[in-house]
C-alpha cells in the first residue's frame, strides 16, 4: 500500500515522536536500528521530512532529530504519507488506471472509491502523538 520509503519514514517519525515526547533527540543509527532499516536510506528520508518540516534537524554536540511539541500534537498520520508519497494513496485507481475516474470508471472504481476515502478518512484522524504514545507503553512496536 505505501511505498518502502513511506513505510520507513512512518516509522521513523513515531520513533522520533516518542523519543521527543520523552523530551530526548536522537540520531540516524538510533534512528534506523529502531526501525529496522539501512542508515543510508534512512538518511535520505529523514532529509526528505525535514524539508517538508514534519521532523527538525538540529547539528552540533547535542543535536539530533526531535519533533516541534505543537507539531508533535498536530501532526496526523496522513501529513506523513504525503509528505513522502504525495496523494497517489488518496486518488490512484485501484487498478492503476491513468484515465479512471467517475465519468470513466474502472471495472473496481465504485467499490475502491468507498474503501480508498475510508483510508484517507482514518489517515486524516489518526495523531501521530497518540501512535507514539502507544509505542512508548509497549502497547504497539515498530519492528
């Protein structure tokens, strides 16, 4: 469903949500051993939510990836997936049709409309303060 970047961006986010809401910043190793992916891509895609301000970098001694608590508590999960992936979640043809849409639907169109705006609809409601929250009591995991 979300491409293998967006995957690992989600979770990079939620760990450095958590660590945030423990009031500590962490590090790309910290960060990729977490979540279980290469450090290399996992660089990349922490440079790619920093410029679209879902995570701030700070440099120097004590520096490291956090979040912005206002940020942290506004943030849905659906400002992730956009944010790496764009709308294609939220708009692609179930069938990946280039032309499908109302007027002109694919054999699946009526029924993929319904459970794609679903998706969207818990994307847009899901905070990801309240993922990371689960993670930090154990009660969900990331790897």
């Amino acid at each position: 469903m979300f491409s293998k970047s967006c995957e690992y961006g989600i979770r990079a986010v939620l760990f450095i949500a958590r660590e945030t809401l423990e009031e500590r910043r962490t590090n790309l190793s910290a960060i990729a051993n977490a979540i279980d992916s290469p450090e290399a891509f996992t660089a990349k895609i922490l440079q790619e939510l920093v410029h679209k301000k879902i995570i701030k970098s700070l440099k120097g001694p004590s520096g490291g990836f956090e979040m912005d608590h206002h940020t942290l508590r506004e943030m849905k999960l659906s400002n992730i997936i956009e944010a790496i992936d764009g709308d294609v979640l939220f708009t692609k043809c179930g069938m990946g049709l280039r032309d499908c849409d109302a007027e002109r639907p694919c054999p699946l169109h009526q029924n993929f409309v319904v459970v794609r705006n679903a998706l969207q609809q818990m994307m847009e409601q899901t905070a990801v303060a309240t993922l990371a929250e689960d993670v930090g009591c154990g009660l969900t995991y990331l790897k």
